[in-house]
C-alpha cells in the first residue's frame, strides 16, 4: 500500500501547470532499480480534509484493516461506514453509529473482489486510507500511478477526441513524469499529491474517457527525461505564439529543456495553437477598475508604502521576454513607480476578486482621463496560462497534424528523451 520505493526529495514546486507555480527545478531520479514500471508504483493522493468524504462503501462489501494489516471490521454490501478521528487515533463507524476501537492511523479500506471502492459518494480504483488531521479525517486515495493517471489526464487536456490521442498521449506521459517526481518527498505527509489544483487535478474513476485511458495505457512505462533523470513538465493551455522560458516567467534559473519553442507551422502565418479560444484575446478595465486591482493586489507582489498605491497615472510595458512577453510592467501612479515582474503581473491586473489576467504575453494601452489618471486601459493579449513547456491547445494541433506524442515532446521539452524511469 504505501509507497514502497526509496524517496526523491520533494519538489518545492506545486503545480505543474499552475500558473502561479514555479516549476519543480530539481531532477530525481530513484536509486536503484527497484521500479521496473512506474505506472505500478502507488502514489498516495489526498482527497479531501472534510468529514463529508471520510465515507466508503462498495458493491461487495469492503475490509477495513489496521496500521498493521490486521482486519479489524467488515462492511456489508453497500453499507456506508464512515470514520472519525480522536487526536492521532482514527475509528470507523457502522450505519447503524456502532464504532470500532479508536486505533493508530490510518484504516485502510479495500473493496472485495473487483468492484471499485466508493468514497466519499464517488467511485476510486484502489484503496482508501483514512488518517487523523489536525481538524478532522484525512482521506487518502492508495492507487497505482497509472489508475491515478486514467482520473488526471482527461482533467488537465479535456479533450475527448481520437484525432487528438497523440497530445492526450504526450499529456500522460508529463502527468506521469509528475507523479513519478513526487513520490515520497515529505516524510511528514501522508500523502505524496493533492487530487486538486496544487498538483493535478484528480477525479477518480467519473473523469475517465476512453481516449485519455488508452493514451495511459499505450504510453506505459513512459516518463520525460533530460540527461537520463526524470524531469518535471511544467505545460499550460495555449501559449499564443512561442511557449515562455522558465525564467521568463518564474523566479528561478531555466533548465536546458525548458526554453522558448516556436508554435508557428512552417511555412505559413499560423500557429498550431490558433484555433484555441483564448489564443487572442482582450480585456478592458476603467480606471476605477484598474485603481482598485492597485489597491487589492499591487502590495503582494511590490514594495507599496503604507500598502497604498494611489491613482493610476500610466502604465506601461517597461521590458520584453525573448519570447516576447512582458518582462516588466512600469506602473506610475500619484504616489510612485511600482514595477511588476513576470507571472506577478497576471495577479495585480484583474477585476477585484476576479480572474487573473489570461497570460503575461500582451500589449496596453492607456486611454487618460480629463485630470490626467488613466481613464480606461485596454490590454491586447496572446495565449492562456504560463507559456513554460508543452502548449496544451498546440499539442493538439500537431496531432492533428500528424505529430505523434514523442515529436510533440520532444519538440516542447528540446533535449529530452521519453522512456522508462530507469
Ligand atoms: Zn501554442
């Protein structure tokens, strides 16, 4: 059940595809050759930290075991037990509310016979192992990385379609490459990734479709590689152009393999990502708009005295990326110049508890008003999420295009090899 390899170090780095998520610049590799496929290694996912999901059921019946193995409840055909936690000490509940011994975590639960486990009233593969929080029952999804895969890839590349199987199949094998890196990196958790938006997003056996199962399957054994380690693949959804350096956009040195690519198709004034909705796009905000996101955000991410910018006088584009994204943003309002760097800018310009700004690959301009504060700003952007590594939309483009998955991969990540961890 829990992971039974020698652990890497655990990346810093949340997300993959995050784009407030510097990437994990740390390569692994495991020591070794203990895993001869990744796929059936177990990764530990955290469901959830609410009591509401600390339930599980299952056609056959499920067997509830202790710490040490040892069988400690049955539960009948369909009967939801759920689970409670005192201090460090878990206990499992029958409907009827007879309890078992409070006993040292977790429980682990495993469905009888072939039928999936249902927890939290959604069906896993795997088992489900139940810890006690600091404030209520932590839910732990036991599963094998490529069961775990067959919940995530449909999540992360929505896409549903046969022609586009050699992109859902380059997005296994990055979803791969994450689990893989994560394995056991913090000895104080009980659990090696979250199943929402910090990690991959996970949904278990509901989000499966038949294309993203068959990428997982097709691509087995298979993880991205630079200089024979595995390596993070940071992606994002449409790059609307050229894809981002890792330095272009996070606060971090750029690994070899994650530098600027041309989505341009040769020969011709398209891009492989164009047919993405947000591969152009605009947004305007009014001053008072534009004002307020200052007063919301700007102190996060600059030196803001007394944490009040004041009124927008200009805003400007200071410095380009070789990409030709943003580097710096030049804000001038009465009370100072503030500069923004980076993927920083897409979390200062947005409406008041609103969306981010889409990308950081944009023009402004800035229409003053009658006393000379910025009446309204227009910015005119390309592409949707970070830009680093593979551009989700463009890799469907080169499917249908004919591309398969280890050309799309080796086109987004320059100087990798796909191939067995070890
Ligand atoms: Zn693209």
């Amino acid at each position: 059940m829990a992971t039974p390899v020698a652990a890497p170090p655990r990346s810093s780095a949340p997300r993959a595809a995050d784009p407030s998520a510097p990437p994990n610049t740390r390569r692994a590799a495991l020591p070794g050759a203990s895993v001869r496929n990744v796929g059936d290694t177990t990764i530990r996912v955290l469901l959830s930290s609410t009591s509401q999901a600390a339930r599980v059921a299952s056609p056959n019946g499920v067997t509830l075991t202790n710490r040490d193995g040892s069988l400690i409840a049955r539960a009948a055909r369909d009967e939801v037990w759920h689970f409670e936690r005192e201090g460090r000490r878990v206990r499992a509940v029958r409907p009827d509310g007879v309890p078992t011994v409070w006993t040292d975590a977790p429980i682990v639960a495993r469905a009888v016979g072939a039928a999936l486990l249902n927890i939290g009233g959604k069906p896993y593969r795997g088992d489900a192992a139940f810890y006690a929080g600091d404030t209520s029952v932590l839910v732990v999804n036991v599963v094998k990385i490529d069961d775990y895969l067959r919940g995530v890839v449909p999540l992360e590349i929505g896409t549903k379609s046969m022609s586009d199987s050699a992109a859902v199949q380059a997005q296994a094998v990055t979803a791969r490459s994450y689990a893989y890196i994560h394995l056991g990196g913090d000895a104080r958790r009980v659990y090696d990734v979250t199943g929402g938006v910090l990690d991959q997003v996970y949904g278990g056996v509901a989000a499966e479709t038949p294309v993203s199962s068959e990428a997982v399957e097709s691509t087995r054994t298979l993880v991205l590689k630079y200089d024979g380690r595995v390596v993070n693949a940071p992606y994002s959804s449409t790059c609307g152009g050229a894809t981002a350096a890792a330095s272009e956009i996070w606060r971090s040195n750029d690994e070899p393999y994650l530098q600027s690519v041309s989505d341009r198709i040769p020969g011709t004034e398209r891009f492989y990502c164009d047919g993405a909705p947000r591969f152009r796009w605009t947004r305007t905000m009014d001053g008072a708009t534009v004002n307020a996101a200052l007063a919301q955000y700007l102190a996060a991410y600059t030196a803001v005295p007394g944490r009040k910018p004041g009124v927008a006088r200009a805003i400007a584009v200071a410095s380009h990326t070789e990409s030709g994204r943003v580097g710096t943003l030049a804000i001038s309002t009465d009370r100072g110049n503030f500069t923004l760097r980076g993927n920083d800018i897409r979390y200062v310009l947005r409406p008041p508890g609103g969306e981010i700004l889409n990308s950081t690959y944009f023009s402004v301009e800035a229409v003053p008003a009658a006393d000379g504060s910025i009446g309204r700003l227009t910015i005119h952007g390309n592409g949707y999420g970070h830009g680093v590594g593979m551009c989700q939309s463009g890799a469907i483009g080169r499917a249908r295009a004919g591309q398969d998955f280890r050309t799309i991969l080796h086109t987004y990540y320059p100087g990798t090899t796909v191939g067995p961890a070890e």
